[in-house]
C-alpha cells in the first residue's frame, strides 16, 4: 500500500483512459485531497474524503478494467477506514442514509463497539505483526511498510477509550441513546486555534498572554470570531458575526455639495 496509488487512481478518474470520459467517480475529490504538502497532511477534513467508500470503489474498478493491480489491501483498509469515522460521527438521531454504522448507539451490546476492537484494531495489529515477522528487514526499512508507532499507538487509544466511555453511558448512566460526535473535540480545537491567532508570531505565550487573550476573546465575544486556521469542522455552523479576514472596503458617505 502507498500514496502514489491514490494519486494514480486519482489521475485515472480524471484521464482518458477512462470509458465514460467526464462522468468520474470521485466527484467530491479535488488536488487538494492528494497532492498535500505538511500543513495539509494533518487536516482530517481531506483525510475523510480520501479514506472513504468512494475511493476504495474507484479502486476495484481500476483493478476490474486492467488499469492497476494489487491495491486489494488498501481498498480494505480505506473501506474500515471509512466505517471508523463512521462509528465516532454519529450526529442523528434518524439515519437518514443506507450506513448502517450511522444509527444512533442504543445499548452497551451494540454491534459496533465489538466490530471496533475484534475486526478494525486487529486489522491492524495483524498489520503490524506482520511486519515485525519480516526478519531479513531492518528496523528503518519496517518502518516503511507500516503504520507510524505514533499512529497505530492513537488508533489504539481512540477506539479502547471510545469503546469503554459508550458501555459507561449505557451501563452506569443508563443513557437512552448515543450520538458519538457529541464527543468530539472541535470545540477545544476551536478554541486554541483563536488563542494562537492572539498570539500572532508568538509560539511560545507565558500564562499572562493567556490570560489576556482569555479576556480578549471573553470581551470579543468567542462565538463572534472566525477560526482562521486548525482542524476543525465548520459543517451546520452560522457565519460568525465578526469575521477578522474580512478586508472589504467600507463604504464612505457621500460628501455634501
């Protein structure tokens, strides 16, 4: 598996090897999606559209017309993927679409808390002992061929913690329902990322800037300022009031004769 074959699917939706020429698959997948450079590369927003049904759809046909083979493995991978963000963004009550990962969480023996440690994480740890397996390889050059330690490391704890914290709100809260992107943590994202704008160059502030800026943004209003940057979600959100990149010119009363 490797980022060139998502570009080379990419391409190929986009070329005229394709036999219906102008009617793609990846209609929502853009450059942007994959040719990333660092900054890009940690928003999860473009990480979803590359990690989703479509895309691994794109591949098998790829591989059924002839035009690429062995990318079995990462259709597979991006199809759990995509159920993954699936799991932890329940936001309705009514599924209103055909994923059955969308319904709302109704009780601790829901099927996807056990699909989540007994099929996506072992997934991965099969991955990664697989990889270990390999003794003619060196340390450096396993690396390669997995997942970073850091990530597989993330993915572990995300999914054991969201695991335990959904049978908590159902077994010792008695929740009635679910909805797992209520947890999510945009909202704290959201708020640093207009703690760093206060702070202009300044990458390293001492208590006394935060708490100015605490003051600040409490005097500005926090729900009145745009986030200009971070790696949050803007979905069903209101235009903020008092958006700071506005730059428009205003507009100037006409002078009296």
């Amino acid at each position: 598996m490797g980022w060139h074959q998502i570009m080379n699917v990419y391409d190929w939706d986009l070329g005229p090897s394709r036999y219906c020429l102008g009617i793609r698959f990846g209609h929502k997948l853009k450059q942007e999606h994959v040719k990333l450079d660092p900054r890009s590369r940690m928003r999860v927003n473009l990480a979803a559209q590359v990690l989703s049904c479509t895309v691994a759809d794109m591949l098998d046909e790829q591989r059924d017309a002839g035009e690429a083979s062995g990318t079995e493995s990462l259709s597979k991978f991006i199809r759990l993927m995509d159920k993954f963000f699936d799991c932890l963004n329940v936001s309705r009550l009514i599924n209103k679409t055909r994923k059955k990962a969308k319904d709302k969480y109704i009780n601790s023996s829901d099927w996807r808390f056990e699909w989540l440690e007994t099929e996506f994480l072992k997934f991965f740890d099969d991955w990664d002992a697989q990889v270990n397996s390999q003794e003619n390889l060196k340390a450096d050059e396993k690396a390669r061929f997995k997942l970073s330690h850091q990530t597989l490391v993330g993915l572990r704890i995300t999914t054991m913690s969201f695991i335990k914290l959904g049978k908590l709100l159902f077994d010792d809260e008695n929740a009635e329902f679910f909805l797992s992107e209520k947890i999510s943590q945009d909202p704290v994202e959201e708020y640093f990322s207009k703690q760093r704008a206060r702070g202009n160059a300044d990458e390293h502030p001492d208590l006394q800037m935060v708490n100015r800026n605490v003051l600040a943004l409490d005097v500005t209003g926090d729900e009145l300022l745009k986030v200009l940057n971070g790696n949050v979600r803007h979905n069903n959100r209101k235009r903020p009031t008092l958006d700071v990149t506005d730059m428009t010119r205003l507009p100037t009363k006409k002078s009296k004769p």
